[in-house]
C-alpha cells in the first residue's frame, strides 16, 4: 500500500532478507536474494533522488543481528514495526509455513510442542531453509525486539504499530505511517487485501503441483516438456495461480479455543510488557485478562 505512492520507492523484492544474517541458512533456496551490499543497493538504482526508499521484511525483528546492520549503513532510517496479538499471529505463522513446505506438521499444537526438539537441531523439516524461524515463541519477544532497535535507534525514528488498529481502519494507519516518513499524506490510498490465512487443504497434493512448477521429480520431468509444449507461458502461469488458489488452498480452519487459552497464558507476561512498554492496555484489546 505504500509501493504507489509518488514519494516512496519499494523494490519489487517485497522481503530481501539483506540484514538478517544471523538466522541460519540451510541451503540456497533464494539465489534471487542479494547477498552483497552492491546487490542490495541495487535493487533500489530506479528510486528517484527526491524519493524515500523503504523495504519489509518482517523477520528483521527475530533477528539479533537487523537492528545494529541497519543502523551502521543508515542511521538515519526509520523503522516501522507493526505488532499482532500472539496466539493468532503463529497460528497465521504456522499457516503460512505448511503453505511454503517450511513446515511438515500441520496440527498447530504439535507444532509449538516440537520447539524444544528444533532448538536441539532436531525434527527439523527438510524444506525449512531458516529453521529458526520454527520457533513460534521467538516470534513474539516484542519487547525485547523493540529493544534491540531502540538502542540504535532514536525514539523519533521508530514507528510501533497495532495490528488492530490496522485491521479496523487500513487508512488511517497509512496516512500515519505517511506522516511518520515526511511524506505527502493526503494522496488517495487503495486499500488491498493481501496475504489472507489460507490452510493448505492436502501436502500430497501440495508436493504434486509444487514438482511440476519446479520441474522437479520423474511426474514433473515427463509432464513439464508437454504441457510447455502445448500451453502458452502466460496460461500456464495463470492455471498454476488458478490451481494453487482453488484446489490446493481452503479456507483457514477455526482456531482451537483451547490452544488458544493455552498461550494468552503462555504469553500473558509478554502482553503486560509490551502493554507497559507502549502505554496501551493490549490485555483488555486482546482479551487477555483470564488468561491463567
């Protein structure tokens, strides 16, 4: 939403990775990623002299590594952080890893139990490139992450954001992240929907249509050639995306209101902290005041 405005550059690579060096790489899945700074630089060469040039990825909070990074090759920057209530934020998280083969358990509580084993380095999935990110729980240290900008960083040049409020008036928030970068922020926004929470509904199938995309396994190398052969790029592109939002993704299943209770226990203390460090009630916004 900020990619159409005027004053603002974002590079077509929506999450470059650049700065979060210190989560572990298990093999090269993202050569397209820039791994030197001419690299990085590189993908903002069209930005205008007089334009703000931003990029977003998220993972830069789990990092120890992003804030220090950012803050030796811009001190300057600002840096917008936008927060979600826990438990829904890794149910999405884990949704998401099924949905990019970074995760093969699909029960979200056998998930979460499994993070003691992976900090051990062990019922790692063999498609998840940065196992780190299989710690749910790391995910939602908030404040300590807020932490490690704010010793870097000036509080003027740090923008926190609720997920809430994001959700409630897409707008608004916008024009306040608009504002917070001097920008113009009385140009018309479009408000988009975007990375909605899906299920992936079968891996077998998943793994199917994932081979013939990558043109990897016996199916695929027989397949590929004919269906290249008689099918323009463009439609084959087009029924991929086609197939892969009809017949291999559904509608999210409904939260377990029992795992649910679980972790407003579990990360209550984290909600106090953040509550105090932001000044807001988010026990009350999140519904965290049974929580046990």
């Amino acid at each position: 939403m900020l990619r159409p405005h005027p004053q603002i550059f974002m590079p077509d690579i929506k999450e470059p990775w650049f700065f979060a060096r210190d989560l572990e790489v298990r093999f090269e899945t993202t050569s397209w990623l820039p791994s030197t700074i001419e690299e990085y630089l590189s993908l903002f060469a069209e930005a205008g002299p007089a334009q703000r040039t931003g990029e977003a990825t998220p993972s830069y909070l789990l990092s120890h590594a992003a804030a220090g990074e950012i803050a030796r090759l811009q001190p300057a920057a600002r840096i917008v952080a936008i927060l979600r209530e826990p438990a829904a934020f890794l149910r999405s998280l884990h949704l998401q890893s099924v949905r990019n083969h970074a995760e093969t358990e699909t029960d979200f509580g056998r998930a979460l139990a499994l993070e003691p084993e992976r900090r051990e380095g062990r019922s790692i999935p063999p498609g998840a490139a940065r196992p780190q990110e299989l710690l749910y729980s790391e995910h939602v240290r908030y404040v300590e992450q807020l932490e490690r900008y704010r010793a870097v960083f000036p509080p003027e040049q740090m923008l926190t954001l609720v997920y809430d409020d994001f959700r409630a008036d897409n707008e608004r928030t916008v024009r306040q992240v608009l504002r917070f970068l001097d920008v113009d922020d009385t140009v018309p926004i479009e408000v988009k929907e975007v990375n909605p929470t899906v299920a992936v509904r079968s891996l077998r199938a998943y793994e199917l249509v994932r081979s013939l995309y990558l043109g990897e396994g016996p199916v695929a190398r027989v397949a590929k050639p004919v269906i290249k052969a008689i099918t323009p790029t463009r439609l084959r592109r087009e029924g991929v995306v086609t197939l892969r939002r009809r017949v291999l993704y559904g509608k999210a299943p409904a939260a377990d209101d029992a795992l649910t209770r679980e972790l407003h226990g579990r990360f209550r203390g984290e909600v106090e902290a953040l509550s105090e460090y932001l000044d807001r009630d988010l026990i009350g916004l999140w519904g965290y005041d049974d929580a046990p």
